[in-house]
C-alpha cells in the first residue's frame, strides 16, 4: 500500500492494513494543513519577547551524507554563505572535504557537491562568492603545519594557497574583505602532561591580505601572542577569531582562558583573562537524576566569539581544561564585563527538556558557538548549546541586559552558524554524524507567524524542574495528560503532570514516583493508566540484564507504590528484554502491550497481555507487526478509547530511513479472543488510523526515532509524544503535539 501523507513525502506500508475514516481521503494537504494549524497554536508565547509577530521557526534539514553517499561518517562543522544567499559551505573533517549546499529554494536544500583535501578542514569563511578555507596539514602536535585556500564557489577552483606555519583552527574575514585572519592554535596533545598546556609549539594569529584573484600570501603577518596570558603564558592556544567593522581583530585563547585584541597589523590593542564565574544552583553528578542544588566557581575559558558592535563582543563559554561557565559573556574590549547569563541560558534549557544529564560533571550544556546579526531592525546574538542541541536566540539592543526571544531546536552538536539575514533565514552545522541519526544543517527562516518550537516546557513552576525521556501517556478525566519518564532518569523516577490547554504545554507538577519514601529504583516505566481511584497502574519494560524486572506497579496519586504485580512463571520463562511499552485499562482488565517477540512468538509478532484484577488470572493475544524495512518494529504504547484499542507502532529508524510510525486500532471486542497463557494466540487484525511520518517532519526536522506515547481525550484529539532519550546520543527535541479528530 502507498500512501502519500503531505508535501514531498512518500510512505510505503509493508503490510495491507484495513483502512477506517481516518484515512478514507487522499489526506496529504488536508493533514499538512491541520497540523501546521496545530503547531501555530503551539507557539511559544510565555514572555513580552515572544509576544512579537516574527519569529524563528524551522523550515528544512539537510542530511549531510546526501552530500557523501560513500563516506563512512561525514559531518557539518563550521558554515558559510555566499554573499548571494544561495550556495552555504561547510567544513567536514571526518570525511576531509568541503561540502556545498544549494539553498536556492532555503525549504528544499540540494546537495552541490564536495571538494576532496588532501589535510582536515578546520575552518571556512565566505566573502562575495571566494572560501577561505584553513586545512590542518600537521603530521602531529609538534611538527605542525596548515594552509589557506581561496576558493571560487562557482567553478570551485583554487585561486590561491598561502603557507600558514602552523596549524589552523577559526578562519574570519574582514568585513570590508581587505585581509584574513586564521587563529593558529597548534593544539595540545590531550594525551600528555595531563592533557594541560605548555606544549611548544606555541600558538598564534595568521593575517593575510586579500587580492581579487584570492590572497597575498607574502603579506602573511604572524600575530605573537606569548606572554599575555596568565595561564601557559608561553603556549597560547588561539581558538577563535573574529573581526569588527573597524577592522580590530577579538581573539580567545580557550585552553588559556583569556582575550585578546589586535589590529590588522597584528599589534596588540588589549588583553585580558575572561575570568571566572560562580554558579549557584547547578547539577554537577551524573547520577540519574536532574539535581540543581550545587554551587561552582569555574573559569570561563571562552570557545566562539563574535562583535555586537564596534566596542563590545559575545563569548559562548564552553570551556576546556578547567572550566566551562554553562552561559555566555557580553564584554567591552577592555574587559569589562557587560553582561554575564551565568545559568540562565541554561536553565531555560533545562524548562525545554534538552537538559544533558550525562554532562553534568563536565560542563553542562556547553555553549560552544555565538553569532551576531540583525533581523527586522533587531540586533540579535545566537547561542549555541553544543550539549543541549539547542539555539538561543537573544535579542541585544541593550548589550547590557540580553532578552531571550526563542530557543530553537538543532541536530546533534550544533558547531557552527551562519546567519542570511537579507533572505531571512538562520542556518545551523550540527557535527555529530553516528548509526542514529546523520550530521544535518538545519535552516530556519524569520517568519511572521508563532515561534512553533518547544511543544513542552516546564517554565512557570515553582522549582525548577527538568525533564526528558517522556514515554508512556494518559488521558485524566480533566483533559490534563499525566507523562512518565522512562529508566534513563533511574535516580528519579517522576510522572509529569501537562496542562495541555496552554501553549505551549506546560508540565505543572512532577510526582516523584517512590518506594518507602525513597525514590523507587528498578525501574523502567514505559506505560501508565488511571485505576479509577484517583492512583496508576504503571508498566515497567524490565530488562533482566540491569536487574530490573518485569512488573506493573500500583502507584497512589502522591507517587507512592502501593502494590506491583509480577510475572508468572510461564512469562518468565519466554521473556526477553523488550518488555511492556504500554499501559491501559477497561473495568477490571489491564491490557500491556509487549514491545517485541519473545521467545514463543512467531517472527513479527508481538504480545498484547490481559491480567483481571479481580481474578489475577493472565491472559494473550497476537499483534502482528509491519515487515521492519530496516532494524525492527514494535509496539510502543497501547490505548483504550471508546469502543477501540489503539496502538503506535513503530520501526527504530530515523530521517530519512524511518518508514513505520503509525497509529492503528482494533475494536474492543477484538479483545475477547484473548487465551489463557500456554494456549495458542489468535491474531489481531488491526486498522491504519494515522500514518505519523508527515507529521514528524512538518515542523522541518528529521523524523525521530521514538514515537512512545499516546494519550486520547474525549473528543478523539490524539496527542502524541517522542522520547528523547534524555539527551544522550540525541538531539534532545522533543515532539508534544496533537492530531484534531477527523
């Protein structure tokens, strides 16, 4: 069966399935449009900044290995465009090219080629339609060496190539072209020492003047920037450069936590160390459990850095060696501090759900990159949270007080950005390229319309309070939506209580699930539904490798577990570690639905589970899953509603591989054709209700993976959930949204 669901995307379904009124038309247009209607009214609007008529909002993503079909593992590190606006240049040094994009229509990117090196990109920048671009030439840390290339866009050809002397990482040009500046870092080796600095050679700044056909080699100046520093005054690392309208050069020394300023000869204007910052209020364990009670005095030790204006710069502090202050700096090149967002940027991180736990002990979300533009009049810095994957979006008329207009969602490791203001859009270089989800550049355009991004926060309770992992839905009486959290947060075991009637949908409560008062550990929540008693019945998947069984859980309304239910003996005996992912009641039967086979079940078959209240007797029935095009397919969430039981059933495939994520049903009365355990299954004949796949793309990302819960209110809206993963290998976004009954 074909289906075609929305602009540009083609689903091809493995099995016939009956088809109900929810598909009966051709829906593509008819469903796109309901549900850009639904993300506009899932603006995000808490806030007089988000009160205003234009916003960001995602438009496309590029899947980087569309540009290398044959390379193992590519990625997209530093960008830039054309002075047109229609061609975007990256760096990839895994697969040690430069890649090109056509962005000629910015909603439909084009793969335009690569340019093959003989070293590793580090940096490029883009004046008119010439690259310069660094490559790191170095047969190690000691001997090191690297190159300038000035590159055509056009016809790709090299115009000219400048010797450097050493190695280079960030690339900038003047804004009126007149010169280039690379900052020189010859980079430590982490592996000795420590990992400290004091490594020779030393670092510095590289200046090069620009001529029509490419670049004046024999200008080269090379910038001393020895002795400055208080840290490793003899080894200065340069990490990052960039240049203002006065052609005044704002370099960091990262590994040396500390600024300097140069003119276009190379003289030293100003220096100073970017200092240290305390932060109140941090999570510094890695223990399972979102915890921002600590407080730490850390250096800064800027990464990226970008001019405001003539006078002051933005750092997006990432740290390194020793420090890492979670937020970015405003300074005045004489080193006065202007503004300092200590952890605000990262708290609101932490309201979106993009909050890396598995950082905790390092540096947290990690602003890597900054970049300053103006859009409609308005000066605007972008932060770039390499951890959370998330892009911040201040607005600095004031340079003294920042306003944080939006947080926007990116791929994995955000590195480098690239603003186009003339044909308003933003442009993001996410790096991280593995077996889940490939390297993207994703574009986002300044738009009158709701900022559509997040669908889920936290923002506005009395604590603050992060979440992720969201799994398992259910549907209260009062059309609030009561979400668990699955055993990445293995410490903290909380159901999140949504408000759904707000935009965006707001967790108003977080129950700390527990056991004894402590918080309860082993487990795996995966489902959850209402006992009717005003408490839950809550599915734990189990994995018998971690120790953690296989159980439902009654859970009173305080979170506290009052009594579980175990396996019996002839479902231990088969199962595996794909267990419950999902929950629901009807009167005294609780039906779980199994993710996968287990060891008695035919091939593609997964177990819906009956167990009576009343006589706690067992019961089974077969769900037959969709052939699995790549990977597998399961069950990810069970539903009562109405006369039905619906399902979301899914494959383990992201972007473009993803095929099976849909929605289907039987009627209840299927349900009767359940068998005692031991006794052959019957098979249910389930009905597509919704193909998922235009709606995981609508907003302009790549589909993602885990499409996990699935509450249903009265009127049949249909809400809908992703899990995160916790941040962990993961972009963070999370999907929260609704389909409107059809």
């Amino acid at each position: 069966m074909k289906l075609t669901c929305g602009r540009n995307v083609t689903v091809m379904a493995m099995r016939q399935r009956k088809r109900v009124q929810f598909c009966d038309n051709p829906w593509g247009i008819r469903m796109t449009t309901r549900f850009l209607t639904l993300t506009s009214a899932l603006a995000l609007t808490a806030g007089p900044a988000f009160a205003q008529d234009m916003n960001f909002n995602r438009i496309a993503s590029f899947r980087v290995a569309d540009n290398m079909p044959a390379a193992d593992e590519s990625s997209a590190e530093i960008i830039s465009a054309t002075a047109d606006g229609m061609t975007l240049v990256y760096t990839d040094s895994p697969a040690g090219v430069v890649g090109f994009i056509d962005i000629t229509d910015p909603a439909n990117p084009a793969a335009a080629g690569v340019i093959e090196l003989e070293g590793e990109p580090t940096s490029v920048a883009v004046m008119g339609q010439i690259a310069y671009l660094g490559e790191n030439t170095s047969a190690d840390y000691v001997n090191t060496s690297g190159v300038l290339h000035a590159i055509d866009v056009d016809s790709r050809e090299v115009l000219a190539t400048c010797d450097l002397g050493g190695q280079p990482d960030s690339v900038a040009v003047a804004p009126d072209g007149s010169f280039v500046t690379v900052a020189i870092e010859n980079e430590r080796d982490e592996d000795l020492g420590d990992g400290r600095t004091g490594q020779m050679p030393a670092g510095f700044v590289a200046i090069v003047e620009t001529a029509e056909d490419g670049l004046v080699c024999d200008s080269l100046i090379m910038a001393d920037v020895t002795g400055l520093a208080e840290v490793s005054p003899e080894d200065p690392e340069p990490e990052f450069v960039a240049i203002n309208a006065e052609n005044e050069i704002v370099v960091t020394m990262q590994e040396n936590n500390h600024m300097v300023v140069l003119n276009a000869a190379g003289e030293v204007l100003s220096h100073f160390s970017a200092g240290e910052v305390t932060l109140e209020g941090a999570d510094t364990e890695e223990e399972g459990a979102l915890v921002f009670d600590q407080t730490i005095t850390v250096p800064r030790e800027p990464d990226s850095v970008a001019w405001i204006d003539a006078d002051h710069f933005a750092t997006a502090n990432e740290g390194d060696m020793d420090g890492g202050s979670r937020g970015w700096t405003i300074f005045h090149q004489d080193g006065t501090v202007v503004y300092e967002s200590g952890l605000d940027f990262e708290r609101a991180i932490i309201e979106i759900g993009h909050y890396p736990e598995g950082r905790s002990a390092n540096k947290g979300v990690e602003p890597e990159s900054i970049t300053v533009d103006t859009f409609g009049g308005t000066p605007m810095v972008f932060v770039g949270s390499e951890r959370g994957s998330v892009v911040g979006v201040y607005d600095v008329t004031d340079p003294a007080a920042p306003v944080l207009m939006q947080l926007l969602p990116s791929g994995i490791g955000p590195e480098g950005y690239v603003t186009i203001p003339e044909r308003n859009l933003l442009v993001s270089a996410n790096e991280t390229d593995d077996a889940g989800p490939r390297a993207h550049v994703m574009l986002f355009e300044y738009q009158e319309a709701p900022a559509v991004y997040p669908h889920l926060t936290s923002a506005g309770m009395d604590e603050l309070t992060g979440w992720g992992a969201i799994s398992g839905q259910v549907m209260a009486e009062d059309g609030t939506i009561y979400a668990v959290s699955d055993s990445f947060y293995g410490m903290q075991p909380t159901i999140f209580h949504i408000d759904v009637s707000q935009t965006p949908a707001r967790i108003v409560n977080a129950i700390r699930v527990t056991r004894e008062g402590q918080p309860a550990q082993l487990l795996d929540m995966e489902g959850i539904t209402l006992d009717a008693e005003g408490g839950f019945w809550i599915a734990s998947e189990g994995r018998s490798d971690r120790l953690v069984p296989h159980a439902i859980y009654h859970v009173g309304a305080d979170g506290a577990i009052e009594d579980y239910i175990t396996l019996p003996d002839a479902l231990l005996a088969v199962e595996r570690r794909f267990g419950f992912e999902g929950i629901t009641r009807v009167d005294d039967m609780l039906y779980i639905a199994v993710q996968r086979e287990w060891r008695d079940d035919p091939d593609n078959h997964a177990k819906v589970l009956g167990y009576n209240l009343e006589t706690e007797d067992w019961s089974v029935i077969h769900y037959p899953l969709t052939d699995p095009d790549t990977g597998w397919v399961g069950l990810s969430e069970i539903v009562a509603h109405g006369d039905f039981v619906y399902f979301i059933e899914r494959d383990n495939q992201l972007d473009t591989r993803a095929v099976t994520k849909i929605i289907t049903r039987v009627h209840l009365s299927a349900l009767d054709g359940m068998v005692a355990l031991g006794e052959t299954p019957a098979v249910l004949e389930p009905d597509l209700v919704v193909d998922l796949l235009p709606y995981l793309t609508s907003t302009g990302g790549y589909v993602l993976d885990k499409v996990e819960g699935l509450a249903i209110a009265p009127d049949g809206t249909m809400w809908i959930s992703t899990d995160n993963d916790g941040v962990d290998d993961h972009s963070g976004e999370t999907m929260f949204f609704a389909i409107p009954p059809m």
